[in-house]
C-alpha cells in the first residue's frame, strides 16, 4: 500500500480507515475509507513495512510530469533532520505500545503549539477522551524555557538517540509545621550570619530555625547561642522576633548573594507561609531541602523535596536538567524548581522527575 504525500501529510486510501486507524489509531479520518497521516505517522509505518511507499505528485510540487516514489530513506531526508528526534521518541513510545497523536489540529481537540504527541492510556486512541502524556521531543543540546515547563512530558534524545523521561507538573507544596514566634530576641549581624543570644527553645526545638552553635557537640544548645543563614534572619526580622532591623539584614543579603537573595527570601517566605520548613540545600546543589511536618527536631525525618529557585525566564539546558533530576531521585527527593518574576512575584513552581512510560 502506498501513500501520497499531500500539504505536509500522507494521504492512504484503500481500507486504510479500518487497517489503520480503526485498529491501531493511526493518523485521522478524512471521510470513506481515506486517512491522513503526519509525517512521523508516516516514517513509522514506512519503517515497519506497513506502507510499501510514499508518493510525491511530481508535477504539483517541482514541475515534473512523474510521480516519485519514496521509502524511508528518502522520505526521512525529505522530511528534513528536525523529524528525526521525533520519529525517535514516537517509535519508542509505539514499540511500548501506546498509540499516539501528534499534538496538532485535526488529530486532537485544543491542540498545544508547543508539545509534539499526544499519548493515551495503553488500551486506549485517539477515538477516546482520555490522554495520558502530553510529549515535547528536544535533543540534548537544545534550550528549555523554565515558563513552559508543567504539564508535560519532555522526551530528551541525547547524541547516541537514547531517551530520556521527564515529566514536569504543577506543584502544589503544603505542609504542617509552624511554631509561635517570640518578639525581640537579641541577636547580632555578623558577616554571612547572624548569631541569636539565648533564643526561646521554640526557635530551633520546634521551628527547626538556625543551628546550635555547639551542635556538633551533641549537647542540646549548651552554648544558648543560636547561628541563622541570612535568609532566616532577614525572615524573622521583618517578622519582629530578632532584634534586628529587618532591611539592615535583606541589604548584607544583598551585597553576599547580589540578585539571588530576594529571589530565595520570598520563596523562603512563601514555604514558611505554606507550613513548610525550608533548610538549607547546598550540600545536593539546591537551594533548599523541605520538611513539610515538623513537630520536633528530635523526631524530624528525612526532608521531602529539594527546591532551586529561578528566575522566571530562566533557561534550562536538558543536561542540566537531567542532572538536577538525576540527583535528587538518587537521594529520594523530588525535584521541585520556584519561579520568581518581576517585583518578587512567583509565577510557577515545577516539579520534574524521571518518568519510565
């Protein structure tokens, strides 16, 4: 059976209605027994065996009087090389038998200019509601916008053609933990930290802020000195429990972090705000590790997710992408990316992880 190739899809007759699409969710109905497929539909099934040839109506198309008659080869040069990191992924995912649309109109309804497939649930096709993975194929070496991350699958085609996996969603982070707050406490700014003198035992027993200076002793805070990130203090400050002025310490923020600092503080604000506690995640490369419930630090757990915080035009590389994701699922977190735009206002939190279809 042969195909022709019309406006950038392959046009089958025949019984290709019933053979095709009908059994296997290939491609779309165009009325009696013809289909259309995309491209990539049309690469697959040229590679199975399932289409002997496309056709290309010579005259129409290069002024010549012959029709010409394409395999995969030609076909895939055809195409150009941008539909070959897609024919990749779209093989994977039918060799693991899922059937699969591409995300544009005609083949679904409110299709999405950035994604390439749509996938459905294994027993289900395009003649269902139900969808499973939207799918947005990039090679290793291409660039993602943070902003259009969520709600999607990427499918990484690295230089040797494997794939990678990883799904980004909305997250949405809740938690438990909070704590009273005293007023006034003394404290003093002291380079990159601020030490806290004689802090109530709510601070750090229950609101897991700061360090005992002496922690490594494993004495519980024999010095009664308390040490904060410049994160926690400015937090507290602007809260009225340290005495401290709460620009004073946001400004030494400032000039040891430059732009970074406002970002991390009102995201630092907006988990504490959430009943989340946020410590901090430089030993995994982030910016933050979570605790969502926290009673007690002597019952405290392992943290939940590591969080990085960006700004909101932010631009990923794949491989970077890949390592953040990779370490975080080896150390049994998820992988959670806050979004800040102008005038410190979060835009987005992400959350990515590998995802085996």
């Amino acid at each position: 059976m042969n195909g022709r190739l019309r406006d950038d899809e392959v046009v089958v007759g025949g019984d290709a209605r019933q053979r095709y699409y009908d059994s296997s969710g290939y491609g779309r109905p165009l009325g009696g027994q013809e289909i259309a497929l995309s491209r990539v539909e049309a690469a697959y099934l040229l590679f199975k065996g399932d289409i002997d040839s496309v056709v290309r109506d010579g005259s129409a198309s290069r002024g010549e009087s012959d029709d010409e008659e394409m395999g995969f080869r030609a076909f895939l040069a055809d195409a150009g090389g941008e539909i070959v990191a897609r024919f990749l992924v779209y093989a994977d995912l039918r060799d693991r038998g899922f059937y699969l649309s591409p995300d544009r109109e005609g083949w679904v309804d409110a299709p999405r200019s950035n994604d390439d497939f749509v996938v459905y649930p294994r027993g289900k096709g395009p003649w269902d509601d139900a969808v499973l993975y939207r799918i947005r194929v990039v090679g290793e070496r291409a660039d993602v916008s943070a902003e259009e991350l969520g709600d999607a699958v990427l499918a990484v085609v690295d230089e040797e053609s494997e794939i990678t996996y990883l799904e980004t969603d909305e997250a949405d982070l809740r938690g438990s933990s909070g704590t009273d707050h005293p007023h006034g406490v003394a404290a003093d700014l002291l380079d990159d930290r601020v030490l806290v003198w004689d802090p109530p035992a709510a601070l750090h027993e229950r609101g897991f802020y700061g360090q005992p200076l002496d922690a490594r002793d494993g004495d519980r805070n024999r010095s009664g000195v308390l040490q904060l990130s410049l994160v926690e203090a400015a937090y507290l400050a602007r809260e009225g429990v340290l005495s401290l002025d709460a620009e004073t310490v946001r400004e030494r923020g400032r000039e040891v972090e430059r732009g970074r600092f406002d970002r991390r503080l009102r995201v630092y604000r907006a988990l504490r705000e959430r009943g989340i506690v946020p410590k901090t995640g430089f030993k995994f490369g982030a910016d933050f590790r979570t605790y969502a419930d926290v009673e007690s630090v002597d019952d405290l757990g392992h943290s939940e997710c590591l969080v990085r915080v960006l700004p909101a035009d932010h631009v990923f590389s794949p491989r970077d992408l890949s390592l953040d994701v990779r370490l975080a699922h080896g150390v049994r977190k998820r992988m959670i990316f806050a979004l800040v735009g102008p005038n410190e206002q979060i835009t987005d939190w992400i959350s990515v992880s590998r995802l085996t279809p």
